[in-house]
C-alpha cells in the first residue's frame, strides 16, 4: 500500500495473509454460525465478520488491538483498519 492517504497499519502490509480454512475458528467451537470471513494480518486467525450474530474478528481486535484484517471471501481483495477505520483494495 503506497497511497499517502493510506493510514501508516495499512501501508505496513507486505504479504495479505488469508484463512485456509473457510471457517470462523470461534463458531467451529461453539457451533455457530457465520456469515463472512476476515483474517487477522497480525496474527492470522480466520474468524467471522460483523454481520455475523458473535462478530467474532471485531471481538478479537478488541482483546488484542490487532490492526488490520483482510476479508477471506473468494474473489474478495480489500483491506480493513480498525482503528483508522480505512477500508483498500489491494
């Protein structure tokens, strides 16, 4: 990411790592259910999104403050900060 309107969490990815399994870690466990998925680029646990009934990832960036996710839908090719709120393409 080069843009210089792009906050510095997004500029910081070299390599978007994405969930190899298509499935939300958190539900599997607790036999939920979810709607899309996202891939933490800190950490690389797969979990579901906001839309999801648990928002499994946004409770994940609460407890680590990890940055940045990628959505892990096929086909899908952007990037989410948290805490700059900045949606890219990549």
């Amino acid at each position: 990411m080069e843009d210089q309107n792009t906050c510095q969490h997004l500029r910081e990815i070299t390599e978007v790592q994405i969930g190899e399994d298509y499935v939300c870690e958190e539900c599997i466990k607790n036999n939920g259910e979810w709607v899309h998925l996202r891939t933490c680029q800190t950490c690389g646990v797969t979990l579901c999104c906001d839309q999801s009934p648990s928002k499994h990832m946004t409770r994940h960036y609460n407890e680590t403050h990890h940055p940045v996710v990628a959505s892990a839908e096929p086909g899908e090719r952007w990037l989410w900060c948290y805490p700059d709120k900045q949606f890219a393409e990549y």
